[in-house]
C-alpha cells in the first residue's frame, strides 16, 4: 500500500484489511494478589516511579499463496496459486514505524525480527497508529555488520520514473489506538485480497508486496551465509496490481527504474507469490553487484543452444533462486485465476531434450544446484567463484566459473565437480581453464558439420606489425552462424583473445565475406574498449580498427555479422609509428 498521502487512494491499502488485536490487550500475565499493605507500598512506590514509557508490541504477518505444481496424466506440468492452502507467513526485517494520530509524524521506527515481532517503548496516553513498509532497511553495526535497502515500490504511482525513489513506497496502516500506561499487542496482517466467492482478487491485494519483499529476504540471507557483513547497494522493486511490463532486473539505462520490475496483471501474469521467478531475477542483481554478467540478454527457452555468457547467466538465475529457497521446484504461474502453467521445472534434472552443454542453460543450472547441495562444496566456494567472475579476463561463463570453483575446494569438491562438466559434456579435471582452450566434445545437438561455428571457444590471435611498407602478420578465421537461431543464439557471436606484451597503437584488421558487416567490439575484463571501425576504401569487405591499448595478458573481444552468419579473417598487428610517419 502507499505512502499516509495515498491511503485513500486506488488501492485503500494503507487501511489494511486484517488488523488483529490480541485478546489480551494490557500484556499483563496474572500474579498472586498482593496483601493490602504491599498493594499500599506498591501504589506509593508507583505514585513516585510513573512508567515512562509503554510498551506497544505484536506480530507484521501476510497472507502467502503457494505456487504448487502437479503432473497431468500425460506426465504434462500443472501449475496454480493454490489460494485453499493460503496460510499467514511472518514479514521478516520489515520496517515499522508509530505514528503519531495527531502530527502524522513518526515517533519511532524498527525492524521486525525472523519472527515477524516488533516492539516499541511508546509514549504514554498518546494517539498512535502501527505503520509497517514494505521495505527492508538495515544499517551495519559500529564495528561490522551488514546493511541492506529493499523497497518495493508503486509502478502505477505518479513518482514512478521521475527520481530514484520517487515511486510510492508500499505500506499498511493499523487502526488508531492511545498507548495508554500498559503494555498492549497490535498485530497486523496483510490480506491477500482473494474472494474464493467470486474467485477473483475483489479486495486490495495488501499482501503483494510482502510477499515480493520475502523472498528477497531468503535471497539476500543466503549470500549471507557467506559474508555475514556485506553491504548490499540499494535495490528498488516495482509491482502493482495491474504491472504487465514484464518480470526481470534491469540494471543499465534510466537510473529512474532500476531495480526488479514483477507482474501484477491479474488473470494473465502475476509474480509476486511465484518465489522461484523473484528468486531468479534476485540472483541478477547478486550478479551485477558482487560479480559480473556479460550476458547479451534477450528472449531464450530451455530448448535453446545460446550464447555461453548467456546460458550461464540463465543457469545461475534458477540454480541460485533454488539455492535461495531451499527448493529444486521452479514454478511460474499465469492465466485466469492464476491458474494455468507458465514455466515448470525441476533445476536439478537434465530433461533428455536439453543440451548438455557449457551453452544449454538447463544444464547449468542443473550443475550449479548440484554443486550447492554437495557436502563437499555448498554456498562459500560458489559465492568466492562468483565474486571471481568480476575481476576475471574471460568471458563470464560456466568456464570461468568453473576454474575459479575448482580453486576453493578439497579434492572430493573437485571430484564432483569434475564428474558434473563431464556429463555435460564439458573439459575437466587438469584440462579446465576460464578459457575452454582444451574443450574437444560436444553434444549431439552439435552436428559435426557445425563444430567450426562452436570450436574452438576463443581462437587465438598473435600480433604482427604494421609499417609503412605495409602488414605482416598471420591471419585468423573465424565463420559465424545462424544455425541455431538469431541474435543471441549458438555461433552466432565468435569470441577472440589475445595477449600483448608490448603497451602501443594496434590495428585489427578483419576482412568480411561478400555482403557482411562485422561487429567487433574489445574487452579487459568485463569492460569494453572503445574503437572505431573505419571501411578500408581501397579494399571491398575490409575494416580497421585502431587501439592504444597497455601492455597486457587476455585481452578478449567478440565479433558477429549483422546477417548473423558468414566468415571473417582476422589480424592484430602493432604499428610501428616511427616507420609510418
């Protein structure tokens, strides 16, 4: 629900369907009654000692609807929220706040525990009201400790894409009591909005957006497990009852709308109760904060042979929204009444249709969660291979991380390992490197006639020299293909690498098949390097890239043709500027 200005707005949120009060309202326990003299020295004692404070505690809870899934008798996935098995989960680290009835202003402010409880020392005979956000808030201790920024926040809100946070901030309002002098319980609970009645959300649908915020809690708590201090950057979440621009983490453009954007389109896509998905895009931003992903995005499915950086940045979404949930069941509903299938799965299996491969993403996956429940590996080794990947020369892929895993664990943590990439068909053991140089196999999926668009996974450039009386060098090709799809599929980007020993000007020199236009583009590190191409004018199909680049190992660059497929030749050369003058 949204800020105390809109709580009578669209969704009346802020006014909560189910405030509880507890029955017993003072929080007193019984006690043996005191004798007239003892009560007499107590009334004095109380008469002198007035109570400073009165304490206001309770419970923040939501209404959770599980995303369960089943088989039909043709083995075919089922999928549903299950709006019968609807129970009441605690909010957890959620920000409460007492309000003051008369200024409107916040008196006091807290974070609710696992247990969803919060307490306040109120002041006395005061007309307050219990405020709890949607929002996860955290500061680190003096001396360490993490902190942490998670708020979910109103798309349909006139603020949404204006500021940074200018989005409405999700919350809900108790009823308005006095603090009086006693202890007293206010519990609050955020409705679903569901009416099984009419089987349709005929209330404010209060519990989305903690629902949504829970599971950032079990995602963010997991990367804990391996560094109890982290400081995670602020991270917005937008939904609404009605969102329908899709579900996903955005982390570049319009700073305005970055954050996790979930679907709320009732009876077509709704998001927030289907964990696994929130999960998976969670895991996005773990990536773009703690490690990187050179992934090129866009539209894939499980059947696709993608783009490696693609397939494992896919894979490691739905092995980490498992890891996070404690679940191998990855369940996306949709539809009327939320009823109807969008995407099921189980991420430790390998379906026989999948690709078993370093570029299937269901395989990935599969290897990365199977890692995580080995007891020789777990958590800490993949959140220390992950954070390698941000530093790492190569391309973000299951090679990368792979070689760093396979240096923070034991020998039987290598052993699983080495076993999980043979079956996918992928270099192991003494053979592994961020590179691939050694792969050799590949999977049926691969015909033999397409292994030169797959093999090897860089090639190799060596740098020539360039002078005035003209190149030397040694040429490298490499084909592109469609084969497998556009854009962002199998072969159709080609990866490149090379080393310089020497800092100075350098040329690439790539020479495209009749009719291509190639797209180069060089990296050190994850960070690309900006060069201009320019058409040799002499020599039909030829271009030049110039670079000032330092002295240094594994350089990589990709390149592809906007018709997708095609041949390039390909040469580095360093120029000598005192001979070309």
């Amino acid at each position: 629900m949204s800020d105390t200005n809109q709580a009578q707005g669209k969704l009346a949120m802020m006014s909560l369907a189910a405030l509880l009060l507890a029955g017993c309202g003072d929080g007193n326990s019984s006690a043996p009654a005191a004798s007239s003299e003892n009560a007499q020295n107590q009334s004095m004692a109380a008469a002198k000692n007035p109570p400073a404070a009165a304490t206001v505690s309770g419970r923040i809870t939501y209404d959770f609807v599980p995303a369960v899934a089943s088989k039909d008798g043709q083995g075919q996935w089922l999928a549903k929220l299950d709006y019968a098995k609807t129970v009441q989960k605690p909010a957890r680290n959620v920000v409460v706040e007492l309000i003051n009835d008369k200024s409107s202003k916040v008196l006091l402010s807290t974070e609710t525990d696992a247990h969803g409880s919060y307490s306040f020392q109120a002041p006395l005979d005061t007309a307050v009201h219990v405020r709890a956000k949607a929002q996860m808030l955290h500061t680190a201790g003096k001396v360490a400790g993490p902190s942490w920024n998670f708020a979910v926040r109103d798309n349909s809100s006139d603020g949404y894409g204006v500021t940074v946070d200018g989005a409405a901030l999700f919350a809900m309002d108790g009823a308005s009591f006095n603090s009086g002098r006693k202890a007293s319980i206010h519990d609050l609970n955020a409705a679903s909005g569901w009416d099984a009645a009419t089987g349709s959300y005929a209330n404010p649908r209060s519990a989305g957006p903690f629902a949504i915020l829970d599971t950032v809690y079990s995602a963010s708590h997991k990367v804990l497990e391996a560094d109890k201090n982290l400081s995670f950057p602020p991270l917005n979440i937008f939904w609404s009852p009605g969102s329908d621009d899709g579900t996903f983490f955005n982390g570049a453009g319009d700073k305005t709308i970055h954050g996790l954007h979930i679907l709320g389109h009732e009876d077509v896509d709704t998001d927030e109760y289907d964990a696994g998905v929130i999960a998976h895009e969670w895991g996005h931003y773990f990536q773009a904060s703690f490690s990187r992903d050179d992934s090129t995005g866009g539209p894939h499915s499980s059947a696709n042979l993608l783009d490696m950086r693609l397939a494992f940045s896919e894979g490691w979404g739905n092995a980490f929204s498992s890891m996070a949930r404690n679940d191998p069941m990855y369940v996306d509903t949709q539809g009327e009444q939320q009823g109807k299938v969008g995407v099921v799965f189980k991420v430790d299996q390998i379906p026989d249709d999948a690709a078993k491969a370093w570029f299937g993403e269901v395989a990935v996956q599969s290897v990365l969660y199977r890692l995580h429940q080995s007891p020789d590996i777990g958590f800490l080794p993949i959140y220390q291979a992950m954070a390698a990947q941000k530093k790492s020369p190569a391309f973000t892929s299951l090679f990368s991380f792979a070689t760093a895993l396979r240096g923070n664990v034991n020998a039987a943590g290598q052993a699983t390992l080495d076993n999980l990439l043979a079956e996918i068909n992928t270099v192991n053991r003494d053979q592994l490197d961020m590179f691939g140089l050694r792969q050799a196999d590949l999977p049926p999926a691969v015909i033999a006639a397409n292994k030169g668009f797959v093999l090897p996974v860089y090639t190799a450039l060596e740098a020539g020299v360039k002078s005035k009386a003209g190149t030397v060098g040694k040429d490298a090709t490499v084909c592109t293909t469609s084969a497998y799809g556009k854009n962002n599929k199998l072969g159709v980007y080609r990866y490149l690498r090379f080393s310089l020993p020497q800092k100075g000007k350098h040329t690439v020199r790539i020479s495209a098949d009749g009719g291509l236009y190639p797209s180069f583009q060089l990296y050190s590190k994850g960070q690309p390097i900006a060069g201009n191409m320019v058409k040799d004018p002499n020599l039909g199909g030829a271009y030049d890239v110039d670079y000032d680049l330092p002295a240094q190992d594994d350089y990589v660059a990709t390149i592809n043709a906007s018709a997708n497929s095609g041949c390039f030749k390909i040469l580095l050369a360093q120029v000598k500027t005192g001979e070309m003058q």
